[in-house]
C-alpha cells in the first residue's frame, strides 16, 4: 500500500493548520506544509516556504511535492479590505492561479496522487452579496450568479481531472472556528483581545455586533476529520459537501457561552466596530501581554484582518434582524460523514486552548 504524502497548501491558516495536526497525528503519512511564512506549530510535517502566485517558484518547490497522495488546497489570498475584495476581480484572478500554479508544479511529479480536496464556502451561495435560498444545497443554479474565484478554481479542477486517475472534493464549510494567528477570517483572537480590553476597564462582555440572524458554525477540527474522510470514501469523489457542526445559533443566546468561557459577566448589546476600534487597543494589548507573558504578538500579527471579519460576522450595524444564513447538510451525512459538535461547546473549546497556550490572557 502506498503511504499516504499529504500536502497542505495555506498551512499557517485555520483549516491548513487543522490539517496539519490531523494527519500528523494519524501516523501513516508524511506531511508537507506550504506557505510563505512558517505555520507557528509544524506537526512534525516539513515546511516549504512558497509564493504559490509564482510560478517560478511552485517549480523550484517541485522536488518537495514528489510522491504527494493527496493534497489539501486551503490557501487563499485576501484583499486588506477583506469584505469588497470578495468580488474583485484582482482577487479573483490571485487566487485562481495560485491553484494552476500548483497544480502544474505538483501533478507532473506525483503518479500516485489520489485526491484533491478544495476549500469553499458559503460565499459559493453569494450569502456575502443576498439572501441565501433555506437551505443551501450543493448544485444549485444560483451559486454561479457573483463573480467568485470558486467557480475559476472549481472548473479549472474539474478539467484538469477528466481522464484522470484522481479524484477531488470540495468542502463548503460555513463559519470556521478554530485557532491561527494573523488570519484573515478567525474569531478567537479579535474577540479574546476585545474581552481582554473590556475586563482590564472592570466592565463585562458587551456584544458588540448588530441586529441577530440565524447562522451556522463548524468546529475546524471536525472540519479536518471531514477532509480526510473526502479522500479515502468512495461517495466523496468528484463532490462537493457542504460541512457544519449541525447545529444553528444566534451570537446573542450564544454570547452568555462566550463570556464563560472568558471568565466574564455577559454585558449589555453595546455596538462597536472593532475594525476601527482596535488602534487603540495596540498599546494596552503589547503592555497586557508583556505583564501576563503571552506568546501571542502584537495585535497586526495576532489578528490580521479578523477585526473586519468579526465585525462582518457578527453584524455590525445592521439594526433589522438578517435573514437565516444555513445551508444543507444532507448530502455529506448520506455520504457517510455524519460527526456533529455542539457550537456551544466548541466556543468553549477554542477559548480555553487559547488560554492554555498562552495566546489569550
């Protein structure tokens, strides 16, 4: 049986650093992690540091891929005005020949490859530019209505496969939750930071966010167990899933949770950007982490664009209740992935491993 080499392209994000440890941990496979800065925890897999928008230089990394089984493509490239860079046209184009890039450094040099396994989302049903259709389903015609680079990454995958030995997968989570640092689009810091600023004050945890929707979350260490099982089931092959905890909820019945777990008093519905807030907070932040000696950097490096993200997730602004934003997961549960997790329990989870590794006070 051929060992399993496994590449993780985007390894210092959410979803690629989930990988990481997921398959690090399985002990039957080699781990190759791609990205242009190191992942802060390898795993034991090797990092390559790559520029996958060159293709120069995915050639010159070419040697690495040799061999590669499977590969995770969970990189992606943001505009710094993260909400309208989703339909621009240069992030589109960014992002799409990262994918042939790789692909045309990596097929050549792997015989063996197995499977492919693309990350989506719920931007696949336009919910940043209307409405979702409850529930979304896999297939709809209406995913192709905004422009989106899926649909370049999705169809280029999907020709490039014709004939093939190889199969992909697409995985469409919603809302991830999990741990990374300088991310584009993870919670945990901006709010662990945002909590960490209210209680210095003695104040408790307000909700900083607009008007409620129902909505939808997946545990990133469910999502990496979802990944694996893409590439080894048969009923996963050339299909796209759409992947959740299971459950629903609303940042307001969730938000008492939240405070818990940050050891604070849920506050009153007090909206804030924290997009534009935290300039301020770069100060206090460095003189809370020197004198509590965190790990965690400055808040640039420490959160990235989740500030945006936060404020766009939790809707800030709105002052009318949005409407639902859930999707199907039928398909992946009739396919034979049926794992759910309790959302609140997973807030719970990523707040106290934050904690613990000295990321959060």
């Amino acid at each position: 049986m051929t060992r399993k080499k496994v590449v993780v392209a985007g390894a210092t994000g959410l979803v690629g650093s989930a990988a990481l440890r997921h398959f690090s941990a399985s002990g039957d496979c080699e781990c190759i992690a791609l990205s242009r800065r190191k992942p802060r925890e390898l795993y034991g897999a090797r990092h390559v540091p790559i520029d996958l928008a060159s293709a120069e230089d995915c050639g010159r990394a070419a040697a690495e891929f040799s061999g590669a089984t499977h590969l995770i493509y969970a990189a992606l490239y943001e505009a710094s005005n993260l909400v309208d860079g989703w339909r621009d046209a240069r992030q589109i184009a960014t992002n799409d020949l990262m994918l042939r890039n790789l692909m045309g450094a990596l097929e050549p040099v792997a015989p063996d490859l197995k499977h492919v396994a693309l990350l989506q989302g719920t931007k696949a049903y336009g919910v940043h530019v209307r409405p979702l259709t409850v529930p979304a389903r896999e297939g709809r015609s209406e995913m192709y209505e905004q422009p989106n680079f899926y649909w370049a990454q999705e169809n280029f995958l999907r020709d490039l496969q014709q004939g093939k030995r190889w199969h992909w997968s697409i995985l469409r989570p919603v809302l991830i939750i999990g741990e990374a640092m300088g991310g584009a689009m993870d919670l945990i810091p901006p709010l662990g930071v945002y909590a960490a600023m209210l209680r210095a004050e003695g104040k408790p945890l307000d909700y900083p966010g607009g008007a409620p929707r129902v909505a939808q979350a997946v545990d990133v260490d469910l999502l990496a167990r979802a990944i694996a099982w893409s590439g080894e089931a048969e009923t996963a092959r050339n299909e796209a899933f759409n992947v959740t905890n299971g459950d629903v909820f609303t940042w307001d019945n969730i938000w008492p949770a939240i405070a818990d777990a940050l050891e604070m008093k849920p506050g009153r519905r007090v909206p804030l950007s924290l997009a534009r807030e935290y300039p301020k907070w770069i100060a206090p932040w460095d003189e809370l982490r020197r004198a509590q000696g965190l790990i965690a950097p400055g808040l640039e490096e420490f959160v990235g664009l989740s500030f945006q993200y936060a404020d766009y997730s939790m809707r800030y602004g709105k002052t009318e209740a949005g409407p639902p934003s859930i999707v199907s997961t039928v398909k992946i549960n009739q396919a034979g992935f049926t794992e759910m997790m309790d959302t609140e329990v997973m807030f719970r989870k990523w707040f106290k491993r934050a904690k613990a590794s000295r990321l959060l006070p």
